[in-house]
C-alpha cells in the first residue's frame, strides 16, 4: 500500500553485531534502515530492555556470571518449559554487569562480551539522535514479548511501552512508529489506550498464547483468512507475517505458488511487513540459488508494504534497485 516499501533492522543489524545492541541498531541505522525493531522484555524493578526472549543464556555472558550460577531455573512460558536466566529475575543495575553476545554460532562473534544490554530508553534516544544527525526520520518497532505472561508477574509491558513512547514525543497514527505483537488481547487493549499504529504478528503455525489460554480454538492461519484479516483490521494498522504465510515452501523446501495474503490483507485495509529476511543458506530457499536479492525482489513484485531484514544493506540495496526498475 505504501510507494516505497519500508526495511525494517530485525533486531538491529544483526547478521553483523550481537542482536538488540545499540552497536547492531546504529549500524543498521547507518546502512539506511527506515526502522529498528526493539523487542521488549522487563526486569525485576520493571525497565524495558531489548532482548528477544526473556531467558537470556543465548544472547548475553550470564552463564559466565558466578553471582548468578544459583540463578539458574526453569519456568513455564507459553505453555512449554524453558530453563535458563531470566530478565525478571534480575533488577536493572544487575542487568548492566551483563554483556551481549552472538546468539548463532555461524555468525562473527569477535564483538562478544563487548557491547551492553540496551534499554528502550536508550534505544529511542539513538533513533532521536540519529534522526537528527542524518536529516531523515528513523523510526521504531517495538514488540511486546510475552505480554500475557509478564503481566501475570505484575510486570506489564504496554503502561511502560506506552510512557516512553509519550515521553519522547511519539503521539498519533502518523508517529514514526508501530507496535507488534503475536498476541491479540494485549493489542485490542492498546488500541482502547493509544492511537499509535498497531501490527499484529502472524506466525506460520500455532495460535497466539493468549488465545490458547482462554481456551479460543483460532490459529494464525484462521487469522490470516478475509475474515481474520477483517477482524484485525478493527484493532491494527497492519500484520506482520511469517514468509511462509506469503510463500509457502513444501516439506522438502522448495517454494510453492504464492498465497493471495498481501492482496487480501491490502483489501482489508492493512499493511503488510512480513519476517524474517537473512542472507545465509541455513535462512535462503535453495529456489533463489544463494542470492538474498531475488527473494526480496519477489516479495516487493507480491507488494509487500515493508520486510524484517537481518541485512539492512542487502535490503535497502534490493529495495532501491527494484524501485528503480520501476521508475
């Protein structure tokens, strides 16, 4: 729907520094990203960071902690068991001991242990400052992890979300901003307490947690249909799904024809970011023969309105060179 799609930093630049670091947002700013994505977990005394999960082995040094090695634990999130270190065990000033680290080992690991764990704060002053300082408006993304889970503990996510937000001057639908969610419930609430534009997430099997746990029967696939997508567009801007959901691949990994998902979510009024775009063989259908530009080219011809990429630059070249064909 929109005339030039939008390359949204996953994570950060993080097929090239240790995800949800400022180091992997600027550089991801700096290759000509529009937004960086923040996931959001809590600590203990309730400060947002951005991490991907809340069980923090794969991303930081904590397992190298002694303070913590008591620490240690299982929990059940989601539905299934996860063991490990949790952000919500931990108060903000023994989060900052922590260092960030690569979480695939295929990826370059000599900025392990060196760069912190962000905070919110500090991840919407660096797109304010660089905005700034580059002429042109970075904006955020921001994910709520786990929303029915944290506010289970008494920690919430949105209230948080929503201040810092205000705090530094992000108000009304036009605001540089969307937040996303794989949940539904904490997203209809949001749209009752904000007029910021809201995604809703679609993953390519299973339900949202919040569904599941009230006992609804619907599933991604069932929110994907006209009549999910009509739904979500009476709380939401817009989805953001899987790939898969837009070009499905076959149990031996080759693709299969494309779905009609953009042009009936675009029909329902909703913009379409779909995740995740990685330039590796372990991430690339063997069907686009080691090059990371055809997939964005076909997801750019399908009209996508924006994607989720690991590779800024990669995707920022393709999406300027596929718009330039179309001048």
């Amino acid at each position: 729907m929109s005339a030039t799609p939008i390359v949204i930093a996953h994570r950060g630049a993080s097929g090239y520094r240790p995800e949800h670091t400022l180091e992997a947002y600027e550089l991801a700013i700096d290759m000509g990203a529009d937004f960086i994505e923040p996931d959001l977990v809590t600590t203990r005394d309730g400060i947002l960071l951005a991490r991907h999960e809340n069980e923090i082995s794969e991303t930081t040094d904590v397992a190298g902690h002694p303070e913590f090695a008591g620490w240690r634990t299982t929990k059940r999130i989601d539905g299934r068991e996860v063991t490990g270190w949790f952000t919500e065990d931990f108060t903000f000033a023994e989060i900052t001991t922590l260092r960030a680290r690569e979480r695939l080992p295929f990826r370059r690991h000599e900025h392990d242990g060196r760069f912190k764990v962000a905070t919110l704060e500090e991840v919407l002053d660096l797109a304010v400052r660089k905005s700034l300082e580059m002429g042109r408006t970075i904006g955020v993304y921001p994910e709520t992890k786990h929303p029915t889970y944290f506010r289970s503990l008494g920690l919430p996510l949105e209230e948080a979300l929503l201040l810092a937000l205000e705090a530094k001057g992000y108000r009304g639908r036009l605001a540089p901003v969307f937040i996303q969610s794989f949940e539904t419930g904490n997203l209809r609430e949001l749209r009752r307490w904000t007029d910021l534009p809201l995604i809703q997430l679609l993953d390519d099997a299973g339900q949202p947690w919040d569904l599941a746990a009230a006992g609804d029967s619907r599933t991604y696939a069932d929110l994907a249909t006209p009549q999910g997508l009509a739904a979500i567009a009476g709380y939401a801007e817009g989805i953001g799904p899987s790939k898969r959901l837009i070009v499905p691949a076959g149990p031996d990994g080759q693709l299969r024809p494309p779905t009609s998902l953009v042009a009936d979510a675009h029909r329902a009024g909703l913009v379409v970011h779909p995740w995740t775009f990685r330039s590796e063989d372990t991430f690339l259908a063997a069907d686009y023969e080691g090059q990371p530009e055809r997939e964005y080219e076909q997801f750019f011809d399908l009209g996508v309105d924006g994607l989720f990429s690991d590779f800024s630059d990669v995707a920022v070249r393709a999406r300027d060179a596929w718009m330039g064909r179309r001048a």
